[in-house]
C-alpha cells in the first residue's frame, strides 16, 4: 500500500511540474493550453523542438487520441508550436512575421465579419489612433458584430497599424459641416452619427445619384431614416459633399 501511495503522490508532482512548464504569447498558445494541457503536461510540448511538417504530424496524432480542434485551430495551433519551438538551431519565428500573420488575420476579419453588414469604404475612408479603433469594434460588437476578444484584439491592431491617424488638416467637408444646420444635416447627426462616426461621411464625396445610393443601402442595413427626410439629407450631403 505504502509503493501505491508513493507513486501515486510522484506521479501527481510531475504532472503539476508538467503543468507548470511555461508557453510562449503568440497567437494559438490558448488553445494550447486548453486542449494539450487537458490530457498532458506543457512540458511534452517545451522540451520539443522539431520542423512543421512533424509538429502537424503529433497534431493529427493527438487528435485521433481524442483532442478536440477544427481545421481552423488545427492550422493556428501547428503554426504557433512551429513558430514557438523550431528545430534546434532554427530562430524561432520574428516579430515581423508575426506581424505579417496578424495582418492577414485581421484583413480576414475585415472581409468576413465588417463586410458583412457594410462597405470596406467605412473602415478605408476612416483614419484613428488605436483608442479610437477600439470604440468603433467596441461600437459594431454592440450593434451585433461577433467577434472573440482574441479576434477583437487582432482586429484592432489591424486597423491601427493599417489605418492610423492622418496629419489633421482643414477641409472644404470639415467647413461645410460646421455650417449652420438645416434639415438634411439635422438627419445625417441623429440617424447616420447613431451608427458610426460622422467622419466616415467628411471623408466621403459623391454625386447627388451616389449618395441616394448610400442612404438607401444604409436604411436597408436598418439607419431606420423615415421616409420624408431621405431627400433632404441626400440634398444635404451632396451639397456639403458632393464632387468637384
């Protein structure tokens, strides 16, 4: 009985030490964490190095012993231990990698979660620092955009990185707009500045047809603008942002 109680006790201080082990940041170490660790120590995982092609090959091999990943986490999983822990010798992945990885990511969340509720011209046409960015993914999550806060974060970045503020110059737009108000612009303030910044708009410029066009598929996408005040906004904006 006494052996039974000593391996067992040993057994338990190892799978802890295991546990314990320390994983790398990178995009995939949560799964990571969660999936590997739910059946072993991290340890089995830090003290291997060895090429991609063999860490999709102990991927697919734990998962026909029971972990739980889809395609996608297969993929993010394989390349963060390829990146985390590369055959000795290798460098393990730079950050300009990581960097160019985390652009495609967030390009992809663009084209698949912000596209499918508007046009890209709302996010390109928009410049902020990463605050600002943040307020408007905070903003969309509300108005029912689904994104993880791992993909929240991403997507934040992205936009930082790829669409940061501009040099602050005055503009024809900026002037019309602090104009006196009149009914159009009334409108533009209470349905469209619900929605999304109004900066979307000043940066925007389109002929009277272009910007029916925009109103109509706004209201369509539910800005819930009634119908007697279309005209006099579309009239606004393609006086105070028409063409040149």
């Amino acid at each position: 009985m006494r052996w039974l109680l000593v391996a067992f006790f040993t057994t338990a201080a190892a799978v802890a030490a295991g546990q314990n082990a320390s994983l790398p940041d990178g995009e995939g170490k949560a799964i990571v964490t969660g999936a590997c660790a739910s059946c072993h120590g991290l340890d089995m995982i830090t003290a291997k190095q060895t090429s991609k092609e063999d860490w999709a090959s102990i991927v697919d091999r734990m998962k026909s012993y029971g972990a739980t990943l889809d395609a996608k986490q297969t993929t993010t999983v394989v390349d963060y231990l390829a990146k985390s822990f590369p055959p000795k010798g290798a460098a393990p992945a730079a950050a300009a990698g990581q960097s160019g990885a985390s652009d495609a990511e967030g390009k992809a969340l663009v084209s698949g979660v912000c596209s499918s509720c508007h046009g890209p011209d709302l996010i390109t046409s928009k410049k902020a620092d990463k605050a600002g960015w943040q307020d408007v993914v905070d903003r969309m999550k509300g108005y029912g955009a689904s994104l993880t806060d791992a993909q929240t974060a991403t997507l934040v970045d992205y936009l930082t990185r790829t669409y940061g503020n501009a040099p602050a110059a005055a503009t024809p737009a900026a002037s019309a707009v602090a104009a006196k108000a009149d009914p159009g612009k009334t409108t533009m303030e209470g349905f469209c500045g619900s929605c999304h910044d109004l900066d979307l708009i000043s940066a925007r410029k389109g002929t009277l047809a272009e910007w029916q066009d925009i109103v109509d598929r706004m209201n369509g996408r539910g800005a819930g603008v009634p119908e007697k005040e279309v005209a006099p906004l579309v009239q606004y904006l393609a006086k105070a942002y028409g063409n040149k």
